[in-house]
C-alpha cells in the first residue's frame, strides 16, 4: 500500500476538523503571483418588491451577523418636486464593520443629494451600539406612481479580505401628487419661505452699492430664485438696479426656526446705482420695490390650487450727493462761519494792536516822566525835555510853539516850557528851588500822552 505524505494526511485530517469557515482570514491575493486567496463572487442580488412603508428594515442579500439596515421615508405620498427626508440607518452591535459602501437612492423620475454621513456610539439596551447614519433629500420630479428604489451596500468585515456580504433594502412605492399644470416649474414647493435679513450699503450719488437679503426655504434654486425677483422687480425713480445674485450661504438668519432641516438659506445681492441728479422730485431719496415670492405649500389639501407668499415690504432709501457736491456745498455752507471768523480774528488782532500800542504808549510817558523828574536845574532839564521830545514815535523840537500846540500841547506845559527856556537863554534869574519844582512837575506831569502813540 502506498502511503501518503505527511503534509497531504495533515492536511485531510485539517479540512474534516475544520469548521466551514476558519475565523483566521485569508491572506489578500496577489495578482502578479498565484495567489492563494480564494475570491467568493456573491453575484446580483434580486431586490424585494416595493411596499408602502416609512420604517422597514427588510431587504434581499446576506448581513453580517448582528448588523441592522434600517431605511425611512418620511413622504410616502409627496407633492410633486416636493423634497423629503430619506434616511439610511446601519447598526452593528458586535462592531465587526471595517467599512459599508452606500450610495444615494434613485429612481425614474426622482432626484437625490446627499445631506450628510454621521457615524456614532449609541446606547441599545445598555450596550453601546456602532451607528453609521445617512441622509439624503430627494425629490420627486414628476406625480403619478413612483419607484425610490435603494442601492446595493457592500460590507467589509473585520477579518476578512474580501466582502462576502451584500443587502439591497426593500423599495418604496410612492404616490406623487401633481401640481397643476398651468403653475411656472420654477415655483419651489416648501412649508414655508422666508425673506429676511435685508441690508443696504451705504449710498452715495454715482457710486455703486449694494442690496441684501435672505431667503430660507425647501427645494430652492438660484435659477428659480432669480426668475421670480426678476419678474417683480422695477427700478424706482433715481435708482439703477442690476440682475440679481443668488449664493448657497451655511448658516442664514432668515428662517423661522419651524423651517424644516431640509431647508436651505440662499443670500441675494442687488447691485444698486444712485442717481447724481436725484430721484423723486430731485431729492436724493428713493423706495426700494417689496417683494412676494410665490410657492407651494404642500400641506394644503389641493396643493397648487392656491398660492402662498413670503413678503418683503418696501424700503426707502436715501443716498449722499457726490464727494465733489458735497465739498461744495460743505464750503458754501461754512463760507459764512469763515467770514464771520476771519473779520473777528482781525478785529481781535487790531484790538490786540491797539491795547499793545496803549500799554507801551503809557510806559513810554511813565518813563519819560520819571527821567524829567530826576534832574535837578534847568539846563539839565532843558537837555532831557528835548531827548525826550526827540525820541518820540514823531519826534519834536520845543521851539515851536504853534507846532506843539497843533501836537496837543496844553497851554500850562507850552507856558512851563517857556519860562525854563527863559531860565536857560533870556537870562533871567535862576530860580528858587521851589520855582524849579513846580515847572518841572508841570513839564513832566503834563507831558501829553497822545505824543507816545
């Protein structure tokens, strides 16, 4: 009998003790090799029909042990281009997932985008549960009886090499109610929409500014917003208004908090062009149009057979006059304060002048008077009386008495004047020292101020 080598027995005697599956995982193959890992193709899965639920966690294919796919719709019967809610819950108690592959639900007729992928921790029955959670808005393009069928989702294990578990979840079967036909396509169909948070810049003739606002609402565009502002709007008289802007903004103050998370925020910029001649009646002023935005709400019982509308009143506005008007009119409107200071500044300066020229003028004759006094004989009276008459602003000499009377020489100093120069030259007596006194406190005291000026 022929016997059979050791690795072969072991290897027999390996495959009867071994369970189906080995929990050690197969070694990742290697294509530019032989490759030992042994690659299991699960092929297409067929999909259970649709059925008309909001929760359900049915499906067709193979899940991992343990691990829940759970699928919402929350509108089962929406309104045409009405967006909903749609939500993909995968749960794996024992946390053997290394990946899941999900994509967006589709359908004839349906539009789908992605909201956001959460993945989490969450207390199920005392045991902390891995959660991915995923949501997307859709929206029903189209009425009549819809398909929102779901995407396959791929598993990786923790493990193993390959994915050997795949699980479509069950369709939904929707009822879309259509909207009249006569209503514009571009009408969003919400719970409600909001206008809010309107800015104006700064206005100034001839310059461009700009007009803001908000608008927070479900299923909106920027070309639906733009074509029901541009069916409304008219320019008002001094105004020049550009086409609107329409932008996707992250977190808008518009919206009333029952606004649904499906809503979104969209900001509009209108660009804005003052006039320099004026608006109404020539002022620098003008209304900015109000605004009704038209939609669908589709709680009503026949939506579309009324329309709702979200308001934004009119605003008045005024603007400033140009930078160069208003320069002018700033130096018309000061010229007068101008004036009126400058004729004061003068006033005070000539005023200043004239106080100085007293103040110096009264020094002046004080010092003069001061000096007359201090000389004791006449000569020496007559030398200082004629210093001091030749220092003056408009010098004088003493001998001529007509010409110091038309100076303002009173008659008792022209007469005290006199007698010294008789004292000095027409020799007379020398006086007594208290006749010498009393003509030179007379010269002095009377010495006129008018001359020092």
């Amino acid at each position: 009998m022929r016997r059979l080598p050791c690795s072969l027995l072991a290897l027999l005697l390996l495959s009867l003790t071994a369970p189906a599956r080995a929990d050690i995982p197969l070694p990742k193959p290697d294509r530019a090799s032989d490759g030992l890992a042994e690659w299991i193709e699960l092929g297409e899965i067929e999909p259970l029909p649709p059925v008309s639920e909001v929760d359900s966690r049915a499906g067709a294919g193979r899940l991992p042990n343990g691990v829940i796919v759970e699928t919402e719709v929350t509108e089962l019967a929406p309104v045409q281009r009405q967006v909903f809610l749609v939500t993909q819950t995968i749960l794996d108690p024992a946390r053997q997932l290394r990946d899941a592959e999900v994509h967006r639900p589709q359908g004839q007729g349906m539009d789908a985008r992605p909201l956001g992928v959460t993945r989490e921790t969450v207390d199920m029955d005392g045991r902390l549960v891995d959660r991915r959670h995923y949501r997307w808005a859709v929206q029903a393009l189209r009425g009549g009886d819809l398909t929102l069928a779901f995407s396959r989702i791929d598993f990786q294990v923790v493990g193993l090499a390959q994915s050997e578990y795949a699980f479509v979840p069950v369709a939904r079967r929707l009822e879309v109610v259509d909207l009249p036909a006569h209503l514009p396509s571009y009408l969003p169909v919400t719970p409600d929409l909001a206008v809010g948070n309107a800015q104006v810049g700064e206005l100034v003739a001839g310059e461009p500014a700009s007009w803001r606002f908000e608008v927070s609402g479900e299923g909106l565009t920027a070309a639906a917003l733009a074509q029901m502002i541009n069916a409304q709007l008219v320019a008002p008289s001094g105004l020049r208004l550009g086409q609107p802007e329409v932008r996707l903004v992250v977190d808008g103050s518009a919206g009333p908090a029952e606004i649904s998370p499906l809503a979104e925020t969209w900001q509009v910029s209108l660009s804005l062009l003052p006039s320099t001649e004026g608006g109404r009646e020539g002022r620098r002023e003008a209304e900015l149009p109000g605004l009704r935005l038209p939609y669908v709400d589709p709680r009503r019982p026949e939506p579309g057979s009324q329309l709702d509308y979200a308001q934004l009143d009119a605003q008045a506005v005024s603007w400033q006059a140009a930078a160069s008007v208003r320069r002018l009119q700033w130096l018309q409107r000061a010229l007068p304060w101008l004036a009126t200071g400058l004729l004061g500044a003068i006033g005070v300066g000539l005023a200043g002048r004239a106080a100085w020229r007293r103040l110096r003028a009264r020094r002046n004759r004080r010092a003069a008077q001061a000096r007359l006094r201090s000389v004791d004989d006449a000569l020496a009276l007559r030398r200082q009386l004629l210093a001091e008459l030749a220092g003056l602003p408009r010098p004088l000499r003493p001998d001529g008495r007509e010409v110091l009377a038309g100076r303002g020489a009173p008659e008792t100093w022209l007469a005290a004047v006199g007698t010294l120069e008789s004292w000095c030259f027409a020799g007379a007596a020398t006086p007594a020292t208290g006749e010498f006194v009393v003509i030179r406190e007379t010269i002095a005291d009377q010495l006129p101020a008018g001359w020092f000026r």
